[in-house]
C-alpha cells in the first residue's frame, strides 16, 4: 500500500447538519489534490477520530477517477524561442562606454 501525505485544512463542525467538514489535501508525487470532505459524527467526537475518518475519506476519493477535486501542479515556465536572456550588467556597460551619445 502507497503511502500519501494529507494535510487537513480549515476542519469546522457544521451544527446544522451535525458533522465535522474540512478540505483535505491528498499529496502524490508533485501533484496536490484537494478534497470536500464531511464526516457525520456527534459534536464530542475526538479531534483525532474526527480527522481519520475525513481522511480516510480523502484517500477513498483519490482512488476514484470520478469525484470532485481541485489539482495543483508545479508551474514550468515555457521556454522563449529566439531570445537571449536579459543581461542587465552587459546592458548598463553598453551604455557606459557609448562615445557617440552625449547628455544634453
């Protein structure tokens, strides 16, 4: 069995309909995923039992490919073609040592 890291965020108890409801994020590799997770349980229930079973919730729904998530992955800048990089240093010498332009 895989191993996944949860992290559980913003963990409230809804009185009205008597549950603990959270977002639960399910990490797997370089990808985050974010779960909507609700667990029926009285307003005494352990902190702990209340957030073993938001995540095992979790980790239910990570393994179905149809249930609502939100996906963060990492940003990979695209690569600008035809262009030099940017040379700030180069720039200001080549504006330093520019005989043909004078200052008014």
């Amino acid at each position: 069995m895989q191993t996944r890291p949860i992290q559980l965020t913003d963990v409230i108890y809804n009185a009205a309909n008597q549950s603990f409801e959270a977002l639960v994020t399910v990490h797997a590799g370089d990808t985050s995923r974010k779960y909507p997770c609700a667990i029926n349980a009285p307003i005494d229930m352990p902190f702990e039992e209340a957030a073993r079973g938001l995540s095992k919730q979790a980790l239910r729904r990570a393994k179905k490919s149809d249930t609502f998530y939100s996906e963060v992955r990492p940003h990979v800048p695209a690569q600008r073609a035809g262009r030099r990089g940017f040379d700030p240093l180069g720039w200001l010498d080549s504006i330093v040592h520019k005989t043909s332009r004078h200052a008014a």
